[in-house]
C-alpha cells in the first residue's frame, strides 16, 4: 500500500535524525520520522553534552535541559593518579540517552512531524522516474512511503537494502578493536567534572546525570574484553575492576550500587565516512564517527542533522546554485574536518602504553591539550 509522497523522509530517530526532523517540520516541510526502537530507550554513551550543543538543545527541549548537570571540568586520571584537571571555558552538561532520545523524539512529534516508533526501516529505492517521488521508504509494516528527499541518520551502522552501510566494510576489513560498555550508580560522591581514568586497553569516564545518578561508560579493546566475559556483563563494577585495575576508579565506585542494567555496543571503531550517497543526505554518525573520548558526537549529530534538514528545505524554496547534497557535503566537510585531525592525534595518546601516558601528560601543557579538545568541536560557518 503507497502513501501519498512527503517532502522528507528521515531514517533512525537518534539526536541527528530528530533534530533533522524539527529542523525540517519548523520549516514548512511534510516529514516523516523512522526508528527501529521504541523511546525511552538507552544507548551506550558517556552521556556527557559539549557546551557546543547546549544551546541548541535549550531551544529545542528547554525543560528537559534543566534536568541536566552541569559539568565544568574533565580529570583525566591515570593507573598511578591524578594526571590532568582542565577546565571549560563554557559548561557542559550531563544528560542520560534515556531522558535525552526521548525529549528529542517527543520534540520531534511536536514540531509536526510524523514519528514512527518500533518500525525498522527495511529498503530505501527510487521512485518511478516518471512520478515526483524521489524515493521509497519500505518500513517493517510494509506500508510504503514516497519522500521526495531522504536523510539518513541510522548511527555507527545500519541494514538497510538499498543503501550500503560502509560501517559494514570497514568492520569486515578491520573486524572493529573496541567494546563500548555503560551502566547507571548511586552513592557516588558527586563532582562537577567528567573524570577518564586511563589503562592498558581502554578507559572509563564517569559522568554525573539527572537526578543524582552517575553515568560509568568504557571502551576496551575487544579481544581483553573477550577474555573477561565479552559482552555478557551483568555486574560492571566487578568487570571493569578486573580488567582496568584501576586503584582510583575502584576507589571511586567503591560504595556506588548499579541501578540499570550493563549495555554494550561493538564494534566501536572511529571513522569519517561520506555525507552523501546518490543525493541522500547522511547525518550524525552514519557520516562519520569520532573518538568518543573528544565527547563531542553528539553535538555534531545534532549539529549536522540540522543542517542537512536546512539544505533540503532550502532547495525546497528553490533558486540554489547547487545540489542540496552537494552543499551539505561541503558545509559539513568545513564544519568537521579539523575535529577528525585533532581526534586522531589525540587518540595515539589515549592508546600510547601507561608508562608513555604518563609521560605525555607531565610533558604537554595543559593549554595545548585543552587547545586540541576544543579543536575537535563543530564549527559553525556561514551559509554559502
Ligand atoms: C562508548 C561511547 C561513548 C560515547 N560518549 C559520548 C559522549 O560522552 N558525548 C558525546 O557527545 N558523544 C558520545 N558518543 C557518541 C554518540 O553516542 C554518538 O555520536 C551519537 O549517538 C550519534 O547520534 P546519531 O543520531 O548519529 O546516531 P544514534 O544515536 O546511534 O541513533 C541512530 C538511530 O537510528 C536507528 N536506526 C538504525 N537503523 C535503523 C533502521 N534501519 N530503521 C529505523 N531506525 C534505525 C537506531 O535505532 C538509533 O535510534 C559515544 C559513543 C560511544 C560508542
């Protein structure tokens, strides 16, 4: 059964295909809104929000915001202590997916657009080259849908016929190093920090959230993992304080009760990835995925999903020198490109052996490593 068409059609109700969603609904644009899952849901996350994507979250979900934590510091902490305390210029908050996705996707629905919870999407494919429809939007319940332009926001991965998930090649090629992991604790003294504490194979941040509840999140690489349980984790405390021992961590969640179950996503492998494939605009992770430790994924999926949905909207009006998708790529290119560089000098530190983190850390100052964070943020340009 056909639909009649809509202007834009969106795939995966994360922060980048939500904000898409309003971005495209405030505009006057008929939009649709898929997700495989159902909200509230979790998500493996550090949960810590970039000053750079507060602003526009307080437009957008302004009471759900105010259950947000600030946090004013990161500490970076390695096996033999306290190693690094920088301070933001600007705030950053601590949020938990759960409050977070859901305040989104209800925002979503609000702005105006049609939001399909619990509904995978199975196939994208073109529409007849006769008719106006651009695209064929196949959901699990089979009902198909016309979009004359199609965002898609699916995150690290997806399965979707029609579109090939080059997170699926790369995973092939690489078979993805690491294991992100997170659960939610009480009775953690509270700090207005988000703390690293570093060792041989990964690390773990803590991060205060909503209503007194501390996040715990890691990455491992997969095969220490592996031999500690995989992903099979219902204690965390007690998993990540074998494979980490780490005295300050352990010091840390030494009186903390978990209070949600552990989930874990792999692989976790950092990547940029093309924003455009055949004219589909790609927001958020799906257009690439940066080291979550730079804590700054979020806001350039909200940041992109924006601007993709204004690309659309603009060509709606008409009169643009270009293809929306090519302005998308180029827009975004600008706004990312530097946040990949510094990732990934940053990650060789965060890899290096203890004993060379150590050094590291005594070496550099600390206004080159803040200096190096604030280079991985989004930035905003012009619209040309
Ligand atoms: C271990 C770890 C820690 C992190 N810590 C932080 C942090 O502290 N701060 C930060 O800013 N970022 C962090 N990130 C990154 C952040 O989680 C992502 O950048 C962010 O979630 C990207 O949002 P997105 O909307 O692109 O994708 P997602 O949030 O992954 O959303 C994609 C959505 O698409 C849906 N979907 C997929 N396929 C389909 C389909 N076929 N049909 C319908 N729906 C579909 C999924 O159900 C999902 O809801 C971390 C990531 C990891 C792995």
């Amino acid at each position: 059964m056909s639909e009649r068409t809509i202007d834009a059609g969106i795939i995966g109700g994360g922060p980048a295909g939500t904000m898409a969603a309003i971005e495209a609904a405030r505009n006057g644009l008929e939009t649709a809104i898929w997700d495989r899952g159902t909200f509230p849901r979790d998500k493996v996350c550090g949960e810590f929000l970039s000053p750079e994507a507060l602003p526009l979250l307080r437009q957008v979900i302004p009471e759900t915001m105010c259950r947000s934590v600030p946090i004013r510091r990161a500490e970076f902490c390695s096996k033999r202590g306290r190693i690094r305390s920088i301070s933001f210029p600007e705030p950053g908050a601590g949020l938990s997916r759960l409050v977070l996705d859901h305040a989104l996707w209800e925002a979503a629905q609000r702005a105006g657009a049609r939001c399909h919870s619990d509904e995978a999407v199975l196939a994208v494919g073109r529409g007849a080259p006769e008719g106006e429809a651009a695209w064929q939007i196949t959901p699990a319940s089979r009902r198909v849908t016309s979009a004359r332009r199609l965002i898609v926001a699916c995150g690290r991965w997806w399965k979707l016929s029609g579109l090939a998930s080059p997170a699926g090649l790369e995973n092939k090629r690489s078979a993805g190093e690491w294991l992100g992991a997170k659960a939610h604790f009480r009775g953690i003294e509270a700090m207005d920090a988000v703390e690293i504490y570093f060792f041989p194979g990964g690390y773990c941040g803590l991060a205060p959230v909503e209503d007194g509840a501390y996040n715990a999140c890691c990455l491992v690489n997969r095969n220490i993992a592996r031999s500690y349980g995989g992903s099979a984790l219902p204690d965390f405390r007690m998993w990540i304080s074998k494979i980490a021992g780490h005295p300050v961590l352990d010091r840390r969640l030494r009186k903390a009760v978990q209070t949600s179950p552990t989930v874990t996503t792999a692989p976790v492998r950092p990547a940029r990835r093309s924003p455009e494939s055949s004219g589909i605009l790609i927001a958020g992770d799906a257009a690439g995925f940066l080291d979550p430790f730079t804590g700054d994924g979020i806001s350039i999926a909200l940041h992109s999903g924006q601007l993709a949905a204004r690309q659309l909207a603009e060509a709606f009006e008409g009169g643009l020198p270009l293809p929306p998708a090519l302005r998308y790529r180029r827009q975004l290119s600008r706004a990312v490109r530097r946040s990949y560089a510094c990732a990934s000098l940053l990650r060789h530190m965060v890899r290096a052996p203890a004993a060379l983190q150590d050094w590291l850390a005594a070496a550099i100052p600390s206004f080159v490593c803040s200096r190096l964070m604030s280079e991985t943020r989004w930035r905003d340009f012009p619209m040309r």
